[in-house]
C-alpha cells in the first residue's frame, strides 16, 4: 500500500526585531495548521535563516547561485507547497527581511498559494498585506483571499509570550487554512 504524503506548509516569520511578538501569533498560528491536519507544517524563522541583504551576482530568475545561503534557502522554499507569511505592519507597510526573503529567489516560489498572518495596532497589518499581494503575484504566487488580521496585537500576547486568540481570530486562520488547501490541490496536485 503506498504512503500519502501531505504537502508541505511554511510559516515564514517575517519579523527579527528584538522583543518582536510575531513568534507569539506564529506558534499559535502553526498549533491550529497542525490541528487543521491538510499540511505538514514548518515553521522557518527569518532571524535564523540569516539572509544578507541581496548579494546575488546574476538575476534569481537564472537560479545561477554563487552564495552557500542562497543555495539553501532556494532548498528550503523549493519543498514547500504552499505559504502563510506572519507580517507586522512598519510604517504602513511589511518589513525588510520579507522582501529580501522574497527577493532572492523566482521559480521556487511560484505555482504556490499563500496566506497571511498580519499584526499591527487598529490597521491589524492590512496595509501590509496589500503590499506584499503586489509582490507575491509578481513571484506567481497565488495569494488567498482569506487572512488572518490581528488588531491592537501587543495587547494580545502574554507576559509568557503566547498569543491570546478568540474565536473570530481561530475562525479566520481556519478559514484560510480551507482555501490554501483547496488551492494546493488545484495548483500542487502532484504533493497530494
């Protein structure tokens, strides 16, 4: 009898700031994918991945790497099938390290679905997220409609650093965890 395999799901932390709460919302986030039970679920760590700023001699769309990190991160986001990015909002927009992330490679990324996980005071992370949707479809990836949006997000992590959600918050992670799935299929059939 042969062995199914589930496709794989990254969670990107897209924070490294100190004291930055996105690893509070991303564990949460990875407990209820886990729960949800249509992923394997990873969870990579921006701050541990470590990526310099871009420092690629040739276009990543030529996949002609020269650097050791870029050859493993090219690894790294060419086994996953689908992707929920957990954004803060800076200034009105998403941070550096996810676009230099997102910058560094071209194929690996495309073909697959994506999701967010945005964080910020009143604007929960929106405007962020409508940054990153221009960049994402340009990578060809294909972003969901559903996101999980977090608002006043500082007041929602505890003292020990774990996210305080409510239904409306698990509601929209599973939500979006349904159309990642259903799109993974369409587009990533063979990771079924």
């Amino acid at each position: 009898m042969p062995t199914t395999t589930r496709p794989v799901l990254q969670i990107h932390i897209g924070s490294t700031r100190p004291n930055r709460i996105a690893p509070a919302f991303t564990g949460w986030f990875a407990e209820v994918a886990q729960q949800h039970a249509q992923f394997d679920v990873e969870v990579i760590d921006l701050a541990e991945v470590g990526l310099p700023l871009l420092d690629e001699p040739n276009h990543p769309r030529l996949r002609q790497y020269t650097q050791q990190h870029t050859r493993d991160w090219s690894a790294t986001v060419d086994r996953a099938d689908a992707f929920v990015l957990v954004t803060p909002e800076y200034n009105y927009g998403y941070s550096a390290v996810t676009k230099n992330a997102l910058d560094y490679l071209c194929h690996e990324w495309a073909d697959k679905a994506v999701g967010f996980v945005s964080y910020g005071g009143v604007g929960a992370g929106v405007r962020a997220v409508q940054q990153l949707k221009q960049v994402v479809t340009t990578l060809r990836m294909v972003p969901v409609l559903e996101s999980v949006n977090i608002p006043f997000a500082m007041h929602k992590v505890t003292a020990e650093g774990k996210a305080e959600t409510d239904a409306g918050l698990d509601q929209a992670a599973v939500l979006m965890l349904d159309e990642l799935a259903r799109l993974t299929r369409k587009l990533r059939p063979a990771a079924e």
